[in-house]
C-alpha cells in the first residue's frame, strides 16, 4: 500500500529542474536518430528508442513531449520540434479509422499546440489556430465514428480488435471527443444526421465504467472494489455483455496495472471536463448529478485499488495478479524491486497514475471534502517523487529512456531482458515519458501558481 507521507511541493523543485534537464537532453538525441519511416519509436533496447508494430500509437508522444518540454522551459528549440513534426508527420492520424488511439495522438500534439496558443505562450496566428483546429475536429469526428450501438442506450468507441471490443484505455483517449467538442464540431452521418459528440462522450464513459470497472458488488468470484478488466467482449448479435477479456495483463480476472492507470486518469480528467460544461449541456443526459456522480465512483474505486494494491512507493507490478508475485514475500509493504527476478514493475503505469491521483485529490478539495482530497494528493505526490528519484530517473545521457523500469507486453515478451535478469528493466517506454514530462509540467504549474493544466486549455 503506498506510503502516505507528507510531502512538500517546494522540495521537489530541484529534482524536478534536473528532471527537465535530462528530458531535453533525451528529445535531442531521439529526434537525431530516430527515423519516421522505421516506424515511430516505442521503447528502449540497450538504450535506444525503437518502433514495435502493432498499432502507430506513441508518435503523439514523441512530438508531444517536445512541447511540453517548451511549454516547462521556455526553450524554443522544442516549440520548434514539436511543431513542425507536428506538421511534417501527424496528418495520417487525424484520419486514422482504425483505431483507438485519436487522444494519444492528435490531443498530445495538435491539442497541445492549440492550448499553448488559447494560453498566449505562441503568437496568435489565425491560420494556425485554424489549421490546429480543424486537425482536432476532424480527429475527434473520425474517432466518435468508430462507434457500437448496445442495448439501453448503452455503446462505446471500440478498440482495433474490432466492434465487439471496449479496452479501457480508450477512457484517456476519449479527449479528442472533448477537444472537438469544445471548438463546437457538428459530426453528421447518413442523411445529414448529427451525432452528439457530448452523447458520445458521456455514453462511452457510463458503459465503461459499468463493465470495465468493478466494485466489489459480486459480478464474479474475484470482485474486488477498483479491479479493472482491460478489455470488455459484447455479443453483437443481441447487444448484451459477454465477458472481461485482457490483451496486456495476465488474465481477465487480474488487474493489468497500466490499464488501470488510464482508467485512473480518464476518469479524473474527464471530472473536471464535465465540471466546465452548463447545466443544460447535460440535461439530455441526466442532471450533473447523475454524471459526476458515475465519474467519480469510478475515478475513486480505481484511485482506491491502485493505492491498496502498489507497493509504499508507488510504483506497481505489472499486473496486480501476475504469477509469481506471491515469491516477492510481503511486496505491498515494501519499495517495489525493479530488479527483482519474477515480476517486472511498470514505471509507465505510475506515471499515468500519478496524474490521476492528483487531478482527483484536486477535484476533492476544491469541493469540500479536503481530507479525502489531501489522500489522493499525497499518494500522488509520492509517486511522482519516487519517479523523480534513482532507479527510475535516467540521468545517463547517453541512454535515450527518460523514466527507467516500464513494459510494454509482458505476455508477448517484447520487453527486452538485460544480461545478467530474469525480468524486463531498465528500459523506457514512450508513453511513460511522456506522461511523466505532463505529470510534472502540472505539478510545476501549481507551484508556480501558473493556468492550471488541462487538456483543453483555457
């Protein structure tokens, strides 16, 4: 269980000074030898960035982490990377039918630059603004079509396993609808039908959390409060919920931790999305009430499990049911072990995590209930500083990995093992650096008392 002292956000300043230190470092040397045709880079081997297909989900990410890297520094060099790859190579996604991954993308590249525009941080450009704009309509429309209609009003944006499959990492995904939304698209279908990107929005997280989050109500023997499926399987014959299915976790009934990280901050954030919208936005679809209601159940059942079920220092084992934690003795009241021989950690899963946990401790007291805010801000805190720390903060600069110990496939074994371990480590994946760059640009936004961080910017 993670360790609740507390922190103080003024002595995470230096560390978080070297941590952009490095990270600009590492976006140099990526953007030096990485090579678009190769395919877009995943994860580190030996050190280096290198593309694993599957899907081309972390190009986003890599342009991205320029532009926060500007956006924390000031450093125009990155503003000048992350934009104009942005432009050179981003087009193909803002089109891309077939998959899940339009949040990833196009909101941590196209929405970053948008936001950083509305923010005054680059100049006004009309055309830019437009051209920023249109690729997140167009995004955020193709991505709402990727739809499957289930019983009682019930449907979700379906992964690329094709119609009958919700992953729920599709949760954090889900802003390219909220995005475009927010810049009032009108998506149309067959005879000039208009669909509802805010219907959309709305159904896809009420659906998932029904069937992807649990809540220790008896739905099957291994119920437990937070548990997360990765992937939920519907019969589209008749619309109906068949069972839980998992594609990076060890099995349907265990929790693969980075699945519940997006769960974690997909849920926070679209908390506080929600919280922006009039009260005759929601009307067609229930009273603020009922929504928030729903969200934060579920923000908070999985915020609940990642913190019962991490070790003191934050950081979780791969899968909160894989095989052969049980040899790890007493692991949840210990500092996880990334060079433990049974079980890797996923440096990945915190980062993502830690952003959840803190946008939920946030949304908590600023509504009153400050001692169970204070309880996901601490956990939060935590996370990010022992990210912040060795062995998780790559402060070798000829290793292109920004946050060491995370994995991408266990079950696949696409993770590469060094000589001399039994298990994945020492290597970075694209979206943990990434995600930890944003987990620490928004924490050094409330120290400085600077707008605070969303994903459509103000």
């Amino acid at each position: 269980m993670i360790q609740f002292t507390s922190h103080s956000l003024s002595g995470l300043e230096k560390r978080i000074k070297q941590f952009w230190a490095l990270s600009g470092v590492k976006i140099l040397q990526i953007e030096a030898t990485s090579n678009s045709a190769g395919g877009s880079p995943v994860f580190t081997k030996n050190g280096v960035y290198t593309a694993r297909g599957w899907t081309d989900w972390t190009q986003g990410f890599q342009y991205g982490s320029a532009l926060l890297q500007f956006d924390a520094t000031n450093d125009a060099e990155f503003l000048h990377i992350g934009r104009n790859q942005t432009v050179a190579t981003m087009t193909p996604h803002v089109t891309h039918f077939g998959v899940h991954d339009h949040g990833f993308n196009n909101v941590s590249t196209y929405g970053n630059l948008l936001r950083l525009m509305n923010e005054g941080r680059i100049k006004e450009e009309q055309w830019e603004r437009r051209y920023y704009e249109l690729a997140l309509k167009c995004s955020g429309a193709v991505q709402a079509r990727r739809w499957t209609t289930l019983n009682n009003g019930e449907g979700y944006i379906y992964s690329f396993n094709g119609p009958h499959s919700l992953f729920i990492d599709t949760v954090r995904s889900l802003r390219s609808l909220a995005v475009a939304y927010r810049l009032r698209h009108v998506v149309k279908a067959e005879n000039d039908q208009e669909i509802s990107l805010l219907e959309r929005i709305w159904t896809h997280l009420k659906t998932t959390a029904k069937y992807a989050v649990y809540y220790g109500a008896g739905r099957d023997a291994y119920d437990i409060n937070g548990r997360v499926a990765h992937e939920s399987i519907f019969n589209l014959n008749d619309g109906n919920y068949r069972c839980p299915n998992s594609q990076q976790g060890f099995s349907p009934f265990t929790t693969w931790t980075r699945g519940l990280a997006w769960a974690m901050l997909g849920f926070a954030e679209e908390l506080e999305f929600f919280a922006t919208l009039r009260d005759d936005e929601l009307e067609p679809f229930g009273s603020r009430t009922v929504i928030e209601g729903c969200l934060l159940k579920a923000a908070q059942a999985t915020c609940d499990f990642y913190i019962e079920q991490t070790p003191i220092d934050g950081i979780p084992y791969w899968d909160t049911g894989a095989p052969l934690l049980h040899k790890l003795g007493d692991y949840l009241n210990a500092s996880a072990d990334p060079f433990n021989p049974y079980e890797p950690v996923d440096s990945s899963a915190a980062a993502i995590a830690a952003q959840g946990l803190l946008r939920l401790g946030r949304y908590l007291q600023e509504r009153g209930h400050v001692e169970q805010g204070e309880r996901y801000w601490q956990a939060g805190i935590t996370v990010v500083s022992t990210l912040l720390s060795a062995p998780y903060l790559c402060a070798d600069e000829a290793h292109q990995g920004l946050i060491l110990h995370a994995v991408y496939h266990r079950p696949n074994g696409w993770d590469a093992i060094p000589d001399g371990q039994q298990t994945p480590c020492g290597e970075a994946t694209m979206w943990g650096d990434y995600h930890a760059r944003e987990a620490v640009l928004y924490l050094q936004r409330v120290m400085r008392q600077q707008p605070y961080l969303t994903f459509w910017g103000n």
